[in-house]
C-alpha cells in the first residue's frame, strides 16, 4: 500500500464565476430538529408535531436556523474545508421559502456569482456564492448570499 | 397582539450570553466544522489568532434570548420569511460576552395576508469591550389580534 498525499486546499486562484454543484444531502430527522430547536429555537411548532400541524407550517419543522447550520455544515464538509477557506463576514438575502419537515431530504447547492482579489491584503480574495437547499419534492426551501474569504496560493 | 402595541425605534436589550469553549466547540463539531472553530491549535495558527465560534451559533443564540425576552417581558412573535443581512463583523473569541439588542423599525398590515404584520427588526450585538460584533436585519410575520 501507498501513501497517497491529500489534494492541496483549493485556494483563492482556483475558483472562478460559473462553478456551480452540489455540497451533498441531509435527512431532517425528529431528533435532531428537536434537539436543536429545544437549545435554540423552542417554539412550540418546532417541538412536537401538534403545534406543528396547528401553525402556519403546517407540520412539525425545523428551525430556519437549523436548516441554515445543515447547509453550514454541508458547505464546511465538501466546499470550505477543502480550500483556504478564512471564513465569511455575513450573508446576504436569506429566505426561509418553504416549511422544512421531519422526514424531509435537503440537497444543498452552491454556485459561484464572482471572485475578487482584496484590494488591500496580499493574502486573500473574495469568493461570492448563491447558496441553495432544494428538498425532495424539487422545491426550494432556502436561498442566500454568501461571500467566503478565501486564502491565497501565492 | 395589537400592531398599535408594537414599539418602533426603541431599542431592547434582550440578554447576554458568554461564548465557552466547550460549547463553541460542540455547535461547531456539529454544524460549522472549519478548523478555526473546533480546534484550538488550528484556530490560533489560523488569521483568527484563536478559537471562535461559528457565526451561525451567534445567530442561534441571538434567536434563544429573543424568545426568551419574549416570553419573561411580552412581545410579539411570528414566523420568519428570512433576514436581509447577516453581518459577522468581528470574530467572537472564548470567553466573550456578547449583548444582544432588537429594535423594530417599521411595521405594517399586509395587503396580501389580511390579520397578519409585517415587522421589520435590526438586532446588534457588543461584546464585553463595546465593540460591535454582530448586526442583523430580519423580517418576522405577526398574526395580529
């Protein structure tokens, strides 16, 4: 057997506007909606599926800031943590479209809008992305605008 | 709730919270997993200089108090189509305590959902030193009495 050196991180240089794919699949399970929403979230529509049923979400779904951490999580495992990634200062035009449920499947995309060296630091550039998780009956449930702070190679 | 009840442009200090390792650590393993936010040897070789915790995590913990303050102080409450920006503008390190305000900023009955509010809010936060950390523009619908 032979040690097969690991990929080099893709860095600022590597990326360009156009690349678009997916960043993979989630199952949104009872537990894990519950266990996030009882930390973070615990209205009652996220808790049980009753009060789900009841409100306007129409059943018992997950906290918009948990299907926003599932697509952090997602884009962290096959996006960021293969590149110089340096984080981000924000997002952008986050729309929560549709309710996300238990039982759901999300698939998470990306595509990239631009690149921008920094106008002041040597080191790094700006990737912009449209982020997107689309469930299992093809309907977007959640968009936004991201821009990473990606490392340079040289 | 009344749309008359809803208070604009007053800001309200809805809690702090402190940001502990352990717990940076373990929202970031599950949800955020960069180097700089669940290794401490990575983070301090990192831009970052030492371990932070994941924006998101600052979101959700912003979301914990909010509903928190809600129910100790009254408010309304509703369900949210999204938020027009997030703003990370400072990292936030271990032991940092962060303040959390919400302020309305504009209010309105929908033409289209006729019961319903559309309610504009602009939530920052400072950590221990006053230095801005987090800010965010976020849009709730209430169903009104």
């Amino acid at each position: 057997m032979t040690d097969t050196p690991a990929a080099p991180l893709r860095a600022f240089e590597d990326f360009a506007a156009g690349e678009s794919g997916t960043l993979g699949t989630v199952d949104v399970t009872h537990d894990e909606v519950v266990e996030f929403a009882s930390q973070f979230d615990p209205q009652p529509f996220h808790l049980e599926e009753e009060a789900g049923k009841a409100s306007p979400l129409g059943g018992h779904a997950a906290s918009g800031w948990h299907t926003g951490s599932m697509m952090m999580r997602l884009m962290a495992e096959n996006l960021l943590n293969i590149s110089r990634s340096m984080g981000s200062g924000g997002i952008q035009d986050l729309k929560w479209l549709k309710p996300v449920l238990v039982g759901d499947t999300l698939t998470a995309g990306y595509e990239i809008t631009g690149v921008r060296p920094s106008a002041s630091r040597t080191d790094r550039g700006y990737v912009d992305m449209k982020l997107q998780m689309v469930n299992q009956r093809g309907e977007r449930v959640m968009s936004f605008l991201c821009t990473v702070i990606m490392g340079r190679a040289a | 709730m009344g749309l008359d009840a809803i208070e604009v442009g007053v800001p309200a200090n809805v809690g702090s919270h402190t940001f502990e390792a352990d717990e940076i650590v373990r929202f970031a393993k599950k949800y955020d997993p960069q180097p700089f936010h669940v290794d401490e040897a990575a983070a301090r070789a990192s831009h970052f200089g030492a371990l932070c915790a994941s924006g998101w995590h600052t979101c959700s913990i912003w979301m914990r108090l909010t509903i928190t303050n809600t129910r100790k102080n009254g408010g309304f409450s509703g369900v949210s189509p999204g938020t027009k920006a997030i703003r990370w503008m400072k990292p936030v390190y271990v032991g940092d305590t962060l303040e959390f305000f919400n302020e309305v900023t504009s209010k309105r009955e929908m033409k289209t959902r006729p019961g319903w509010a559309l309610i504009e809010v602009f939530s920052h936060a400072n950590n221990q030193d006053g230095v801005r950390v987090f800010e965010m523009e976020s849009t709730v619908l209430v169903p009104l009495d």
